[in-house]
C-alpha cells in the first residue's frame, strides 16, 4: 500500500499525457478512417476511375483520329487518280461509256475502302448532275438539292466538312460528309466528290456503357454512343458545360475533366481534343458516379458497424494501455535517482530523464571511435580525388587545412612522386596470373612503407591497375637545401630497387618525380612520372630514372629501318618463315641502335604491324579473321624486351599470317611466282613478258598477275619498273655510260626514260648523276 502510494505521488506530466495519447490513438483513428473512407476513399475511386478513363479516352480518339487520317487518305488517293480530269465537266457520259464505267468503277472502290464510308457522290456543277454506284448518273432536278451542291463551289478550301448535305433524292441517312472540291488545289472547281460518312461505324459508338458522343468545332454532333441517345438532358448538360469552360480551359491543354450534375446524379466527364483537316474535334465520355460508387455501399455498412464496436472496445482498453506505457518510464525515473524530486511535484519525467542522459555522453564517444576508424580510407579518397584534378580550384592553404582535418599535416613538407613498373614478361620470366600481380604489387608497397618509415614519410599508394602503381611520398622538410633532401629521396629510390630485387626476386623500373615544396606540384609530378615510364631503356632491367631528366633528354625522332621493314614484309609476303624472323630480329635491333627506347620500340613495332596489316589487304587476305588487333595492342604493351618482342611477334604474328597464306596459294603457284622473281632478278634489264611466262608454265595470265601481286605486294609492271630503275641508278653512279645508252639498256626510250625517272626520284637522270659525284 505504501509503494502504491508512492507511486501515485509521483505521477508526473508525462503520465496524464499518455492517458490522452492513449485514448486519442485509440479513439480518434477509428473516426478518422469512417470519414476517410467515406470521403477520401470514394475521391480516390473516382480520381482513379477518371484517370483510366482518361487513358482509355486518349486512346481512343486516336483511334478516331486514325479512322478519319485513313478517310482523308483515301480521298487524296482518290483525286489525283486521272479519271477526275476537268474534261468531266463538257463529257458527254452516256457516249463515253467506258470511261463512264471506270468512274463507277473508282466510286465503288472508294465506297467499299473504308468502313466509315457510307456513299460518294461525284457532282458534276456545269451539268448539274451527280454520280453514285448505287443511283447511277442522275440529274438534280429538286431546286434545293441543287442548291445545297452548288453551294460547295463557293469558298478558297478545296477540301472540308459539312454537316446539313441532306442526300439527294430523299436517300435519308447522315447528313455528315467530306468534301473536295476537283480539281485539287486548282483555281476553278468543275465539280466535287462528296463523301457521306456513317456515324454508327466511329469508335465512339462502341462505348455503350457511357454517354460517349464526338462533336467539332461549332458543336454539332458527329456520332454519339447508345446510352447518350437514351439520355439527352445528360448531353445537353455537358455541351453547356463545354460551352463555358472550353474557350479558358482549352487554350492550355487539349484535355479537360469536370463535374456535370444531372438529375439524382453526378456526370464524371472526360473530353479529348485532337485537330484534323484545320478543325478541332472534341470527344467526350461521361460515367455516372454512382455506377462508380455502387459497388462500395454494402462494404462500408459493415465496417461502420465494426468501427462502432471497435471504438467502445478501444476506450475499455486505452486507460491499461496507458498504465502498460507508463511502467518502463517509472522504472527509468527510479534507476536514474527520481527519487531527488519533491514528492507530489508537477514536472516532466522526459524532459528529466533526457537533462540525465545527457551527463553520460556515450553517443560522443561513439561517433568520435567510428570517425577515428574511417578517418585513414576517407584521407586516401580525398588524396585520390586530389590527384585527378577533382579539387583543382582549392589554393595551397585551403587543401593543407583540409588535410589537417584528416590528421595530415602537409605543412613545411616536400613531396615527391614515385610510380613503379613490375616487369612480369620478361626473358626468363614467364607471365604472372592476375592474382600473382596483385601479390606482388602488395607486397612491394609493404617494401616501400617499412623503407620509408626510416624518413619518418607519409606514403599514399595508387594501383593502376595494370601492373603499375604509384607511390605519393610526404617527407618532411630539411634545414639544408632541397638538394640534400632529394638525394635522401634518390637514396631511398636505390633502397627500394635492391629490396624488390632480392627479396621480391622483382624485375621493375622506378621514376622518380621531384621532390617539390608545393602541394598543389603533386598531380604534375605524378604525370610526369608516368610519362617517363615510357621512355625505360628497352633491354637495361632494372632501372631507376628520373622524370624531370628523361623527359628533358627525351627524343622522339629515331631513325625507322625502312628497308628491314620492307625486307621482313617482302619475306613474309613469300611465305619464308626463318627470313622474316631474322629481317624482325635485326628490326628490332636497329631500333634499339639508335637509341629506341620502350616507346620507341612499341611503336616501331605497332608501324610494322600496320605495314603487314596493309600487305595483307594487299593480297586479297581479311586481316580481321587472322588478328585481334585491339587485343594485340595490349599485349605488345606489356612487353619489355627484344627477344620477348621477337618471340611475340613470330607467334602472333608471322605464324597465324602463313598459315593463312598456305590457306590461299598452293605450292606450284608459289613456286612459278619465286621463279619470276628470280628471272626478274637476273635478266631484269631485258624483255621479260608476264605472257610468255605463263604461257611457258601452262597457266592464265590472270591467274599469274593475281599471285604475283598478292606474293610481293604490287604489281608486275610496277615491280619490274622498281628492279629496272634501281639498275640504271647504280649505272648512273658506277659507270660513265650515256644517258640514253642507260635508256636503251633498260629497254625504255630516252624521252620515256628521263620523264619516268623524274617522276619516280624527283629529279633527272644528269641531276641525279651530279648529286651522286658530289657526295
């Protein structure tokens, strides 16, 4: 009893709060739903309805849209055919009986094109006579009838809607029709072809279940569904309702959805407008809402019913709900020392337990323990968005106080770039699998980060992700000049090459770049060093290089062995396997020789490449079946010494270019080809005839110049041509004969002779002699 006491003292603010939340939350919700259902409910069904609606109506005005595009279409076919000629207007249609008869013939067709059609009638103004399938040829002998078709003559549109054409002859039906006038877009009418539509085959009227009807510009109506005919206040209603509304709510938006009332109900209406033949059509479809509502009217006697129970059972349970709510919190106030307070006060009991909580401050150690946890991988992120140009508007002090947030202190430091390149295709070496790489690659940073805490050094790793990485090296600054500081990192540079290669077993080349006292120098140091990577010694190991040096001393203009190129490709191009692998040896030798480096030779090679790719277009071979050339660029990349060069390129190269060359030339025809080189070789200055040889062989002429030209490259003619002017350039320059002994040696006229020479050195005969005297 005395507890019980004490706890009714102690009763606080919070206590008759959740008396009244309880009974709110309890209470209110169940008289919130009645009315919401009641209401919003019913608002959402019918918004929902009328949505659908909308899309159903959209859709299908344009199938009414299409049904009247496909009407106008067959009309314009129509007139242009050439029975409609302005000689109707003088023929005489009983003696032109044939002609007469293609006239029914095209109505008819027109008639029976399209279901909308109804009847066409060609109208015939000078005669005053109208033509119909089923009527025949007739005259408009009623006043009014001819009256009303005259009046088609007048106006500029030479094609438009009527909607008051009453059929002639008492024919009845609608009194709809397009009209166009003949001939077509010309300056005076001879006469027209009416075309009456039928109403009942729009798709409007398909829409049986809802007062559908379409209307034009001046508000006559088109056609009108089965229930609209039935309720004609309705109809009227809603084209008031247009009438009003139409000329603001139109000019914004070619769709409208209003409320119509009608007797004992509400209209939810939807119209479409869509504009054809310059005039704007409205559909229109109408539900009324209580066919929507219908269905909910049992259902919501039943949950009125429910509710009502539910909200006495709900004020029976809401005061144990709030005694059950209001126990943990007695329980907290008494753990945390309420007991300080005055017996019987009015006060808070949130408000005090949160002013307690507040002492212990376990969510600050907590956030300050996460933040000490991912403070290092955010400094690499914002290092790394640094080094890709993604902060390159912030100044020196601004990123030195970032980076002081992120416990780096870059102040009075210098900076230096390193990027090392592993070299896992070497002469001894076989390839290392992707994973092998990312090994190593890890295991050298660890190398580089034990080596570079003797500098006391920060040190940020980048991958590159192939077979590269990056070291960005923050080291702090010296008393003595920067140069005592940059041989301690050249130093370190040595150090970190003698660790991977003795206790990696690493083969890699090492740029230095820097070290500089500016931040912001960073990101160019580091694509400094990389670009210098590509200029490594191609066949030196391991090497430790220095950007700023190499890029300075770099050249990018090496003399390019033109003749071993053409030596290798005339080799390849005759099938001889073993000289064209030493023509690619002594290639890649002489680009070495004349101070190649990886670039270099990675070029040189790639040209090559380009050389056997345009050989093999040459030849008549699809270069694309044999190779993959942008997969053959990432292997020759990885590279990294000749005979690795060498031994690539005969695999992927040379080998798979035979192969398919056995593939396309049997070996009698390559036989007979190295036989015409050979007597071009020794009998070049005489008449050799390339029919005389096949003829001798006992194979075309065709079949010859094809092999040939696909063996060496070029032609007969153009090769004979080359061998020849090469004889005469070493006669010119070895003996004294005249120039047209020369001439008449090679077989060519002197007049020929120098014109040819000229166009193929660039200069004649004597200059060339002269030049060759003078060197």
């Amino acid at each position: 009893m005395r507890a019980r006491n004490l706890e009714t003292d102690f009763k606080g603010i919070m206590y008759w709060r959740s008396i009244a939340l309880a009974v709110l939350l309890t209470c209110l919700p169940i008289s919130a739903i009645t009315a919401v259902y009641l209401y919003v409910g019913n608002q959402h069904m019918i918004n929902q309805y009328q949505q659908r609606n909308e899309e159903t109506l959209v859709d299908a005005a344009r199938q009414v849209d299409e049904q009247f595009t496909q009407l106008v279409q067959y009309a314009l076919n129509m007139v242009v055919k050439p029975h409609f000629k302005p000689s109707l207007s003088d023929m005489d249609f009983v003696s032109n009986i044939e002609e007469t008869d293609e006239l029914f013939n095209t109505l008819n067709l027109v008639e029976n094109a399209d279901p909308l059609v109804d009847q066409v009638y060609l109208y015939i103004k000078k005669q005053n006579k109208i033509m119909e399938p089923d009527l025949g040829l007739r005259s408009l002998d009623r006043e009014k009838d001819a009256a009303s078709f005259k009046s088609l003559m007048d106006g500029d549109a030479d094609m438009f809607w009527v909607h008051d054409l009453e059929r002639p002859f008492n024919k009845g039906g609608s009194t709809h029709a397009l009209v166009m006038r003949l001939p077509f877009n010309g300056h005076t009418p001879y006469g027209a072809i009416v075309i009456y539509i039928d109403p009942s085959k729009l798709h409007v009227i398909r829409n049986s279940e809802n007062v559908s009807f379409l209307l034009d510009d001046q508000g006559h109506v088109i056609g009108e569904s089965g229930m609209s005919s039935q309720m004609p206040e309705a109809m009227q209603a809603i084209r008031e309702q247009l009438m009003l509304r139409g000329r603001e709510d139109v000019q914004t938006s070619n769709q409208l959805r209003m409320k119509v009332r009608i007797p004992q109900d509400v209209l939810l209406v939807n119209t479409v407008q869509f504009e054809k033949m310059q005039r704007q059509w409205t559909y229109v479809s109408g539900t009324p809402q209580s066919a929507i509502i219908a269905p909910t009217k049992p259902y919501t006697h039943i949950i009125l019913i429910c509710f009502a129970f539910a909200l006495a059972a709900s004020l029976a349970i809401s005061w144990y709900a709030s005694k059950s709510m209001y126990r943990p919190i007695r329980k907290m106030l008494h753990m945390i020392g309420s007991d300080k307070a005055k017996p019987g006060a009015r006060y808070n009991e949130l408000d005090y337990i949160e002013n307690e909580w507040k002492q212990y401050r376990f969510s600050h150690s907590t956030m300050q323990s996460q933040w000490s946890q991912s403070l290092p991988a955010i400094r690499e992120a914002y290092i790394n968005q640094f080094l890709s140009g993604q902060a390159a508007h912030l100044t020196e002090s601004e990123y030195a106080a970032k980076l002081q947030e992120m416990e780096l202190d870059i102040t009075g430091k210098q900076f230096a770039a390193i990027v090392l390149q592993q070299h896992t295709h070497g002469e001894d070496r076989t390839p290392l699998t992707e994973n092998d790489e990312h090994l190593l690659t890890y295991a050298a940073l660890n190398v580089i980060q034990e080596l570079a805490e003797d500098l006391k050094a920060y040190v940020h790793p980048i991958n590159f992700f192939d077979g590269s990485f990056g070291v960005i090296l923050i080291v702090p600054a010296s008393s003595d000049a920067d140069d005592g500081r940059a041989d301690i990192i050249k130093s370190l540079c040595d150090q970190i090459m003698r660790a991977l290669r003795d206790t990696l077993r690493m083969t890699a080349t090492l740029v230095l770049g820097g070290p500089s006292r500016k931040w912001t120098d960073v990101p160019h140091l580091l694509e400094q060093a990389k670009r210098a990577l590509h200029y490594r010694s191609f066949d030196a190991g391991s090497q430790v290089l220095e950007a700023e040096t190499v890029l300075s001393q770099k050249n990018d203009w090496v003399d390019f062995p033109l003749e071993l190129e053409q030596e290798f490709i005339h080799a390849l191009n005759l099938g001889l396997h073993d000289n064209a692998r030493r023509s690619l040896s002594r290639f890649v030798t002489a680009l070495q020789a004349g101070g190649g480096s990886e670039w270099h030779v990675h070029h040189g090679l790639m040209r090559l490449l380009t050389s056997v790719h345009r050989s093999m277009l040459q030849a008549g071979l699809n270069p694309y079946q044999v190779y993959d050339f942008s997969n053959l660029q990432e292997q020759l990349s990885l590279l990294r010494d000749s005979k690795a060069c060498v031994d690539w390129f005969q695999r992927e190269i040379i080998e798979p270019y035979l192969d398919q060359l056995k593939k396309n030339f049997n070996s009698s025809m390559k036989s007979l080809v190295e036989h015409v080189l050979e007597q071009i070789e020794q009998n070049g200055m005489q008449d050799l005839s390339l029919d005389t040889i096949a003829m001798e062989a006992g194979v075309s002429v065709s079949q010859l110049s094809k092999a040939f030209k696909q063996m060496t490259g070029t032609n007969y003619v153009d090769y004979l041509t080359t061998v020849r002017m090469n004889r005469c350039k070493e006669l010119l320059l070895t003996t004294d004969l005249r120039i047209h002994e020369i001439a008449e040696a090679a077989g060519y006229q002197p007049s020929y002779f120098n014109r040819m020479f000229k166009k193929l050195e660039g200069v004649t005969p004597g200059q060339y002699r002269q030049q060759g005297s003078a060197d």
